[in-house]
C-alpha cells in the first residue's frame, strides 16, 4: 500500500482559526478551520457543531457559521484537551446541549492542576499559535472572555444518541484515543464519521502513545481496540479533527487497517524484547513498523511508542543501576567528571563522536560540559551542530519544533 501520509504534505501546518467563513464540506456540513477544526451539522432544526476549538477561537468559529441555519442545538466534544472543548462557551445558544463523555472531568482536572507544567512544555512547539492570540486579543477586551471550563449538559458511557431535525448524531467512547474521554461521532445515514483527534492530529501517522509535553499515557490496545471500531461503522468519509476529510469507503478502511496493524506489531515486538532481557534502548533502537505498512511519523514516534508501553507495563525502575532509586539526577557529579577529564577533552570527544555520525553520543558528552560550565562556547557550539545533524534526519513536528528551540538557545550568545 501506499501510506495516506505521502499524498498530504500540507497536513503538517497546523494553524490557528482566521477571520474567514466556513468551508463547506458537502453532506450538509461546514468546517471552520483552527488549531483544531470546529464543523457545523445541517438540520432542518438548527445546527449541531462538532468540536469548538481554543478559547479564543470560539467567536471566530460563531462567526464562520453565521451563514449555517441555527440556532445551535447540540455542541459535541470529542475529548478532554482545551483545542477541542475551548469555544464552547462562545458558541453555544440559550438551550444548547453540551455532550462531553463523563470522564471529561479528570481532564478538566488535569487542565487546571497541571497548567504551570505544561504550558511551558507546550509552548516552544506552538508559538504561532501563541503569536495569533496575542493578535487576536490586540482587537477585544480580554476581559470579555470567559476562561472557565464549560460544563456538560448531558455525559454519557459508552454510547450516546441524540436526533436533531432528522439527522441521527451517535457518540461512541473510545478511550484509545487521545484521552480517555475521547469519542467518535457517527451519523448513520450519510455514512460518515467524526474522529476528532482519535488518530492523533496527522491521519495515516503512527499516534503519540505520549507526548513530550507531558501528558497521561494511552493505552495501545485500547487505541487498536478504538480503531476496530472505526472499522466496525464502515465510514465513506472521515472526518478528523484537522485538514480534509478523508474520502473513500475502501481507502479508509485499509489506512485505519495499517495503522491498528501497525500498533500491533509494535506492541508485540516490544513485549517480545521485554521478554527476552533486552534492555529499553535496544528496544527504542530496533523496534520499526513494518515496512509493507508505509505509515507516517509526522507527529507520533515508534521509539517513543516504545518506551511509553514498556513503562506502562513495567513502571520507570529500568534495573540497570541502584542510583534509579534515589532521588540523585545523574548530573549530579557533571562537574567532577568535567575536573577529571577536562572539558576541552571532551568536547573533543563529542566531536569526533559527531564526525562519526552520532550525534546523541556527543550531546550525552555535551550535556556533562554544560551543565558544569552553561557558558562553554566550544561545548555549545559543538551541541548545537549535534541538534543540527539531528534536525536534518527528521520530519516530525515535536523534534523539529524541539531541536529547533535548542538551537536557538545554543546559538544564542555562542
């Protein structure tokens, strides 16, 4: 097969929602794109939206659908994080019926305790979208909005149906996607499916089974479990929660096979290592999809993949030294070990490990410098070349966005 991933070389510029009117999408619906795309369902009663965007979107969103019949009967939330649930409140209407999955409250939760963590964590890959809501706000009273979490209406288990003006919207729970509140949406007589984020942002990728962030982890037979389903409905057209929709009962059928296949597998052989006393390194080194499977890794990683189902099956103690039980960092002694072997030694070291084509290597000997003199210009020149040569093997949104900031900072008084 050819992998989905191939034919969409856009789909890895995510942008924030614009002043611009909704795109019609044919089958009564409507997107309006942002961070994460908020649709609006046709009814002879009004309209149901699907997924509200960031915060600050909302009232761009309202206005993308000025033209669509409303008011707004329902708005759907496909899962807990704020790109999906955030312009709730600007879009909803006296009446409107909110329908999160019940769990939505630990990610709610989750939001609110863990902000000062993860917004730091989050923002070096996102910084056009911070630019595009310091310009929105520039044109409205901040004061006007209203951050606060929107509650649900109605929640539901593990299944939801609701009728608006003749069209039937079913939700189904599939806690294999990107939170364990996330659902589909299904409307049964045009054979069409919204997965919001289910896949991950990037459709026909391998997903994040946890992201660099910092987030909680997804459990990889619930995500192929989740995909069975999306089997199961037999959709003509899916419709993610960013760029296009994908077309084509046989062609979503078979990407959506690759990808849960492509779980599998990698699930399987991690599991084998484990078994056989391999150590994690060695399995986040020899652990691929099959090739025959051709799917992406534009925003997911099989390495990480691999170290998020060894750790969730057997917890961080690795076994390889006592020093993992003690709350010591390893740098800990950077500076004794720079005393002894000189840092000039081994920066020379880190490049002639660069010179050989392993740049991870030479920021292991980097880092030991830098974290004993920050300010040694040949150790952080030698760094940054290392990120260099990493930043050229690679097209992932997370390790360009990464390794891009940390050039930045190398360079940075050099």
């Amino acid at each position: 097969m050819t992998g989905i991933h191939r034919e969409r070389p856009g789909a890895a510029d995510l942008a924030a929602a614009s002043d611009t009117p909704a795109t019609p999408l044919g089958d009564g619906i409507w997107m309006s794109p942002g961070v994460s795309n908020s649709y609006a369902v046709g009814t002879d009663d009004g309209r149901v939206l699907i997924n509200s965007g960031i915060i600050f979107e909302g009232a761009l969103h309202r206005k993308a659908f000025a033209e669509v019949p409303g008011p707004t009967r329902a708005i759907l939330i496909s899962q807990g994080h704020a790109d999906h649930w955030g312009g709730v409140t600007s879009l909803r209407d006296a009446g409107t019926d909110v329908v999160m999955h019940r769990n939505y409250r630990y990610w709610r939760d989750d939001n609110e305790r863990l902000m000062g963590y993860r917004v730091p964590k989050t923002s070096f890959a996102f910084g056009k979208f911070s630019d595009a809501v310091m310009e929105h706000f520039k044109t409205i009273d901040p004061a006007t909005i209203d951050f606060s979490f929107p509650e649900p209406t109605t929640t539901f288990d593990r299944h939801h149906e609701l009728t608006v003006g003749g069209r039937t919207f079913e939700l189904t729970w599939t806690p294999g996607g990107e939170t364990t509140d996330a659902a589909v949406v299904w409307l049964p007589q045009d054979r069409i499916l919204f997965s919001g984020n289910l896949f991950g942002p990037l459709f026909g990728h391998v997903p994040n089974l946890m992201t660099i962030r910092g987030d909680r982890y997804r459990d990889p037979a619930l995500y192929i479990e989740a995909l069975n389903a999306v089997l199961a409905y037999g959709p003509r057209r899916l419709i993610t929660g960013h760029f296009d929709p994908i077309e084509g009962a046989d062609r979503i059928a078979e990407e959506v096979t690759a990808m849960r296949d492509a779980m599998q597998a990698v699930h399987d052989r991690t599991i084998e290592l484990m078994n056989s006393g391999a150590d994690l390194y060695t399995a986040m080194r020899e652990v691929q999809v099959p090739e025959h499977l051709d799917i992406g890794e534009g925003y997911g990683q099989t390495s990480w993949n691999v170290r998020a189902i060894w750790e969730m099956y057997a917890g961080w103690f690795q076994h390889r030294s006592t020093t993992e039980l003690y709350g010591v960092a390893p740098n800990s002694v950077a500076a004794d070990v720079v005393n002894v072997a000189g840092a000039d030694a081994l920066v020379q070291a880190a490049r002639e490990r660069l010179a050989g084509g392993q740049p991870v290597e030479a920021l292991h000997l980097t880092d030991l410098v830098l974290t004993a003199e920050p300010a040694h210009a040949g150790a952080r020149a030698a760094a940054a070349d290392a990120h260099e040569a990493l930043l050229d093997r690679t097209d992932n949104f997370w390790k360009k966005a990464w390794l891009t900031k940390s050039i930045n900072e190398l360079r940075t008084n050099e």
